[in-house]
C-alpha cells in the first residue's frame, strides 16, 4: 500500500486531512480511495481511532465524519471506495460481488471474491493511519473501532478476523445474514421464497450452490462472517433496521448466540436499510465509541422470551440502571414486517428488572423488541433485544 497525505484544513468545529491511499492493484486494476480523517474539537484520546468504511465516496463523508467524530471525541477517519467500481464492464454493488463469486466457483481461485480485496483496502487503510499518526502526532496508535453498513458492514466483520488485535471494537450495520445456509433456509421458511434485495445472488444460481456444491459451499464458509466468530472476543455493536426489506426481521437470533461477548444490539425502530433515524444511529456509535476508547465495559442485556399458550413473556435485566426503557411492536398479517409502523410502549418495572407479557393475535403476526437507554456524558447509547415474532 501507498499513499500521499494533503494538508489539514479546517472544516466545522474541528478539522480535516485527506489522505489518498492506494490500497493494492487487484486483478491489474490499481484500488485508489479516499481517507478522510475529521479531528473534532475535543478529543477524549489520541491513541484510538475510528474506522468508518463506505462506498462510493460522496460531499457528505466529511460531515458525517465530522458529526461522529463531535459524538465520541475520537479522531474518525472515512474510507471511500470500497470496493473501488464500477469493474468488469459496468458491475457494480451487489451484482459486482455475485460476479466474482461466479468466477471463484468457476475457477477455484480463492483471491476472485471480492469481499477479500475490499477487506485487504480496510487493512491498507489502518497502515497508513497508524504510520501518519507517528509522523504527524508522534504516537503509536492502540488500534481502531471499525464500522461500515450494508456491503462495508461484511467487509467490518472481516476485517476484524483479518486484524483482531488492532480492531479493538466494531460496529457493523445493517449486514444480517450471519451464518449463511441457515438464513438462506429461513428466509425460505419465513417469506416462502429468497429475499428479493438477494436477487443478485439467487439468479445466477448463487445460493443454489452454496448449498449443493463443495465449491460452492467453500465460498459460502469463506465469506461468511460466522466461520471467523472465535475471533470477535471485541466489543461488538451490532445495528439493524426494524423494517431492512433485505433481511426476515428476526435473522439475528440465528446467530447471536454464538458471537461471543462482549455484544449489544441496536434494532433502530421505524427504520430500513438506509437506518433512517440517523441521530439514534449516530448517538449510539458516538457512544459505544467513546465506552470501548475509555476501557469501559458495554451495559449488559439479559432477556428472556418464554413462550406460553396465549403468548409470550417477556423479561429484562441490565447491569446498571437505564434513563428509559421502551417495549416496540408491530402487526403482520403475513410475516412480512418490510412496511409496518412499530408502536413503542413503557416497560413496566418487575424486581430487579422489567417484565411485561404479549397476546397472541387471532389474525396475524406480532414482532417486538425491548430498548433500553443509557446516559452518561455525552451522547445516550440506545441498546435493543433481537426481534422476536409472535404467530397466531
């Protein structure tokens, strides 16, 4: 990797360097992004950075950067172009990737997916920022927090099992498909038929190979973020969109057991795939950020969800108290959740928790979540339970 750094301009309340990185030459074709780094006005440490990955790089990057960077006083640094496109005539986003699983499966060359040289630019990115921080600042940096949504959200999760000591925390959004063969089958079971935002996939015959070839399911296990769970001992903010069309809306109990702690969950309510309520969004990040620089431990959820014969009861605890604390649910007649409207009621203190029981609906289908909210100094951290859905 190389790179050539700009000089700092002010921008705000605080400042910006831009940095161009060229991250590998990839298949002859030479990856260049963009490195934004947004130092904001007041720093709680210099040693952790975070690490946002995104697309195609847009005017907005810098504000975003800089509105993060305010929330969790840490330098925040944005990486564009990942993956760099459109390549191979014109691809570009989900049908670009399903084109190169197509010529792994093809070919058997395990260098053909793209997620890896997207995660290989995310590592590029950390090198240069840990080498411009000692000769810019003179410090050795601790490590990062990482975090990216949707395509650089996966390309999040890899990049902490590719570098699990330098990733000191993560915060991959709106990626719910861990454990791939088992969210394959249950969409099927859930929907009756494959996610059509995974129409990419599914019509050149992708998720039919996962499951029936050995090369096919070789790929499934390589770019499936659960085969590297043993690595994610980090703290770990998963974010969700109650209403992502991509995903059934309760994906994550599927694999959320087996992701280690440290963890919490945010399931940003009312929102889809483009997590449309930006300032829980970006609160909770600033939040879990400054926590995991700090050295502070997450809140720790405990909730139960037993099911009865006239519904289900739900139950909450939490290791230290919350400011508030909200039940969401939402109606289906059919189990698709993709436009629902999610009501939130008060979550009624039981002991040394919170406890409140759901009736099942005659016609229909009900999902809910419990949130919490926590407040300290600085921006509140909302953390949710995963979904769960209630039938007939």
């Amino acid at each position: 990797a190389s790179w050539e750094v700009g000089t700092p301009r002010p921008f705000g309340s605080g400042e910006i360097l831009s940095i161009r990185l060229r991250s590998q030459t990839w298949r002859g074709i030479p990856w260049k992004h963009w490195l934004l780094l947004c130092t904001p006005a007041k720093l709680l440490v210099e040693d952790v950075l975070v690490l946002f990955i995104s697309g195609d790089a847009s005017p907005g990057d810098a504000f975003l950067g800089l509105s993060l960077a305010a929330r969790a006083r840490l330098r925040v640094a944005m990486l564009s172009d990942v993956p760099v496109q459109p390549l191979f005539e014109g691809l570009r986003e989900d049908a670009l990737i399903a084109y190169t699983f197509e010529r792994y499966l093809e070919e058997g060359d395990p260098d053909w997916p793209l997620l890896f040289p997207m995660t290989r630019a995310a590592l590029a990115a950390m090198e240069a920022l840990e080498e411009v921080a000692r000769g810019l600042w003179g410090i050795e940096l601790r490590g990062f927090l990482v975090a990216g949504a949707s395509k650089q959200g996966w390309t999040t999760y890899l990049a902490a099992a590719a570098a699990p000591a330098r990733v000191l925390g993560m915060a991959p959004m709106v990626f719910d498909i861990l454990d791939m063969p088992v969210q394959i089958a249950h969409q099927r079971e859930f929907w009756g038929e494959l996610s059509p935002m995974i129409r990419d996939y599914s019509q050149r015959g992708l998720t039919e190979a996962f499951e029936r070839t050995p090369r096919g399911a070789r790929l499934a296990w390589l770019v499936d973020p659960y085969s590297y769970r043993y690595a994610y001992t980090m703290p770990k903010l998963i974010v969700l969109g109650s209403n992502d069309p991509y995903w059934p809306v309760d994906a994550l109990n599927f694999y959320w057991h087996g992701l280690p702690d440290p963890k919490a969950a945010l399931v940003v309510p009312n929102s889809g795939h483009g997590l449309d309520d930006r300032t829980r969004v970006l609160d909770s990040l600033g939040a879990f950020c400054r926590l995991v620089a700090g050295g502070e431990p997450l809140p720790r959820l405990e909730s139960s969800f037993v099911p009865g014969e006239a519904g289900l009861r739900i139950h909450l605890q939490a290791d230290r108290p919350p400011a508030e604390t909200r039940l969401w649910t939402a109606h289906s007649q059919n189990r698709n959740f993709r436009d629902v409207r999610w009501e939130s009621n008060p979550l009624p203190p039981a002991g040394a928790g919170w406890e409140v029981s759901l009736t099942r609906s005659e016609s229909g289908y009900i999902a809910c979540f419990a949130e919490l909210v926590f407040q300290w100094a600085g921006p509140p951290l909302h953390l949710t339970t995963p979904v769960r859905v209630l039938g007939p």
